[in-house]
C-alpha cells in the first residue's frame, strides 16, 4: 500500500492536573506553609511578649503596692477600704479592681466586694503556708480575658512589726486584658491578610519556575511523538549542564544509534525483498518451461514402465509446488513493496464464495469435487459488497484449502452481514489450532510441527490471506470453536 495510511493522533489536551499546575501548586503550597508558619511563630512570639510585659509590669506594680500598704491589726473595713481604691488608682499599666480578704471580711474598691474572676485555686496559692511572694493567673470570663494577681500582706508591712510573716490578709488585683487581646487579634489579622500578597508574589517565581521545567519536557514529548511517527531524524536543542539538559543529550544519542539501526535493517530488508522478488522472477521462465515437459510427460506416463512412471509423476507434483511457491512469493514479494492493488467490482458476495468452490471443484456438483459432504455452505444471498474478486477468491480459497488440509469434514463456509461488514467464516470439525500456535498462524512459513519439514502447500497461503483482507481494509482472525475444530474469520467493512 503505497503512502502511510496510519491516522494521525489526536492532539492531547491539557490535563487539569498536569505538570505545570502540580509544579505551581506545590510551589505555593511550599511558600503557603512558609507563610503561615513564619506567621504563627511570630504571632506566638509576640503574643508572649506582650501578655508576659502587662503581666510583669501588673504583678510587680501591685506587690509594690502592696506593700506600702497602711493599715492596723485589727483590721478598720473603712480604713482598708481607702487603702484598696488608693492601689487601684494606681494600677499599671492600667487602672485594677482590687479586692481583700480576711478571714469572713470581704472589701473592695469597687461596689461589689467580691469577684467572680477569682479562682478557688488563686485563693488556695495566695494562704498556702510559706507564700510570701503570691501568685497571679489569667482567666477567661464570659469571653473577656483577665489577670488576676494575689499578694499576701505581711507582718512587716504594718508599723512596729519588723517581721515580714502572712497576716492572713490577702489582696487581690483584677485586671482587663481585652486591649492586649485587640493587639494580638490585630497582628494576626495583619499576618492573615498579607499572606494572600505573599502567595500571590510567589506565583510569579513558580510559573517561571514550571516554564523552565516544562519547556524541555514539552520539547522532549514533541520530539517521541514525532519519532513514533516515524521520523528518525528528530533532534532536541540541548543546552545547559543540568539533568534535563543531559537528559537531552541522552536522547540525541539514542535517536541517532536508532536511527542508525533502523536504516540498516531496513537496507537490509530491502535487499531480503528485491532477493526474493528477483528470484522469483528469474525462477518463473524456466519453470514454465518445466511444467510444459511436466504436462507431455504426465500424458505419456502410461505408456512407460511402472518405475519410469510413478518418477514422471512425482517429477510433475513437485514440479507444480515450486510454481505454486513461486507465485506465492511474487505476491507475497508485491505486499511488502506495497506494489499491491485494488481492483474493485461490486459483486453478491454469496455468489463469489459459490464461483471460489466451483472453480476449485469442491461442490458436490462437479464430477472430482472434494467428496460428498465435505464442504457445506450457509451463503446469504443479496449482500452487495465493493470488493476486488480476484483478492476475495484467493481468501476464500486459502482458508479453504487450509481447512481441508489440517482439519476434517465437514467443512462449513458461513457468509451474512454484521453491523456494516461481510463476515466470512470457515469451520472444520479437525482437531482444532493449539494455544501456542493461534498466535502464529498466520506467519510467513510457519509450522506447528517443526518436526515436518514439509506440507502440501507453500507455508505462505494465511500470510498472503492476511495480506488481503488488510489491503481491503478488514480483519482476519484463527480461533477453536466450542464444539471442535478450527474457525477463521473474515471481516471486510462493506
């Protein structure tokens, strides 16, 4: 078949999830994490700080305080009373709510003289024996966070008491944190909102990134795709010292050492075809003289002796093989110079299979046919089909012929139409093809019995059936049938 009748590939279309969106994901995601871990650490470290300084600053301020407190054993409510409001205007870094008690006395700068915020585990810290130095705790309250502070006061803040022991009047601070927690909230709404700005800035470096990937990728593609399509000289641009570069040159060296090997073997296959094409051509003129002498010595063979005759006889058989092989290998020669032909003609395909048995004298009509029963048909009549009859008869026959030889009667030739094509099968009830031999049934002067070195035919037949049916556009395939035997089918598009 002269040309490249191959379709062309269909052209790909981009994957969402190709190589280039998965480069750039993974780019941004990296700086994503980046980003968000730089800004939790630097949200973690600054809220640290700044809750630690409030707290540092408020707990050592009201322990100052509380130790310049004025008052006297027994203890005055009012006195204390002044004493608390004075501390609580005092408060850094902001004003404080400051409550006492003592014993059952509760007092506290504000109205109420308790507070919900205090914790009973601040109260156990601020009495337990030996506290001297407090203790202080952050609380949640209804969504609003506080710094509680407990100071014990001590002997030896009271005048004349030069002792510094627990009194068992203990003082406690409570504090608003709700702006540290607006700064804090503010830093982090900062760091959220310039992350998108940061991901959006590493888009840039990510797609040159991808593109400097991709480009020898997409480049490497172009050039397998185009080597698949049989054009061997096909080279990359490498340029660089990295891995894709010498990946590139890797494949430059690979396509010339198969471009190379590809132009020998096909050297050498040409020269295979033009030997056999050749051969077979000078072959046809002195065999034709040979089967004319073949012919006159068969008319006389029965006028010789027993012995001369049955050399005559065997002389004229062998004789007619090496024309069959002859013409085999001119047809099959013909194939593979894509020399071959179609001459097509519109026929009733049920007629041609009957034409194909008639000629061949395998009906039970003609007088030396095959035998009775041996061949039956199941022929479809009215299938109209644009085929060359010439190529379908030697189809036919081939897959006939085969089955008579290396199968057993009856022999069943089917013809109908299925979905747009001509199906043609042949049957036989032999012993079937084995599993290792389906595969290569239809090879040039393949032998399922390598032990016999001869056969009835050329070796050729199935291959140059074959060859037909894929000149005609159709398919060809061996299989066993269920119930025994062989079945060859033959698909033709109508």
């Amino acid at each position: 078949m002269p040309g490249d009748d191959r379709p062309a590939r269909p052209r790909r279309r981009p994957r969402p999830f190709g190589l280039r969106t998965r480069l750039v994901l993974a780019f941004l995601l990296v700086a994503a994490v980046g980003c968000g871990t730089t800004a939790a650490l630097t949200y973690r470290a600054a809220r640290t700080a700044i809750l630690e300084q409030t707290q540092d600053t408020a707990v050592a301020a009201f322990r100052q305080q509380v130790e310049t407190l004025n008052v006297s054993l027994p203890v005055d409510r009012d006195g204390l009373r002044n004493e608390l409001q004075r501390i609580a205007r005092q408060g850094k870094p902001r004003p404080w709510r400051v409550y006492a008690e003592y014993g059952d006395l509760r007092v506290s700068s504000t109205e109420r003289p308790e507070s919900s915020v205090l914790t009973p585990e601040l109260r156990r810290q601020a009495v337990a024996a030996g506290s001297t130095h407090g203790s202080f705790q952050r609380v949640v309250k209804n969504g609003t966070p506080y710094l509680t502070v407990a100071v014990p006061a001590l002997f030896g803040n009271f005048k004349g008491l030069p002792e510094a022991r627990p009194t068992g009047l203990v003082l406690y601070a409570v504090m608003d944190l709700s702006e540290e927690e607006a700064n804090i909230g503010a830093m982090l709404v900062a760091a959220r909102d310039g992350a998108l700005p940061a991901l959006l800035v590493a888009l840039v470096p990510a797609l040159i990134a991808s593109r400097g990937v991709l480009r020898p990728v997409r480049e490497l593609r172009h050039a397998a795709h185009s080597m698949g399509r049989g054009r061997l000289d096909t080279r990359i641009h490498a340029k660089g010292s990295d891995e894709l570069a010498d990946l590139a040159r890797t494949f430059n060296e690979s396509a010339a050492e198969l471009e190379r090997s590809v132009t020998e073997l096909r050297s050498a296959e040409a020269r295979a075809r033009r030997f056999a094409s050749d051969v077979s051509h000078e072959l046809r003129t002195p065999l034709a003289g040979m089967l004319a002498v073949t012919e006159v010595l068969d008319e006389d063979a029965g006028t010789l002796d027993t012995d001369t005759a049955r050399a005559v006889r065997l002389i004229s058989a062998e004789t007619g093989k090496l024309a069959v092989l002859v013409e085999d290998l001119m047809e099959i020669s013909r194939f593979d110079a894509r020399a071959a032909e179609l001459h097509t003609d519109e026929v009733d395909a049920a007629e041609a299979v009957r034409k194909t048995l008639q000629n061949r004298r395998w009906t039970d009509s003609e007088p030396d046919a095959a035998g009775p029963g041996r061949i039956t048909t199941e022929l479809t009549d009215g299938i109209r089909v644009r085929i060359d009859p010439r190529r379908f008869d030697v189809v036919v026959a081939n897959l006939v012929g085969n089955a008579l030889r290396h199968g057993a009667p009856p022999v069943t030739v089917r013809v109908y139409e299925d979905r747009g094509t001509l199906v043609t099968e042949v049957a036989d009830r032999g012993p079937g093809i084995a599993d290792d031999v389906l595969p290569h049934v239809f090879d040039r002067f393949y032998k399922a019995d390598r032990a016999r070195t001869r056969s009835a035919g050329s070796g050729l037949g199935l291959a140059i059936t074959r060859e037909n049916v894929l000149l005609h556009g159709g398919t060809v395939v061996a299989a066993n049938r269920a119930d025994g035997g062989a079945v060859f089918t033959v698909r033709i598009p109508l």
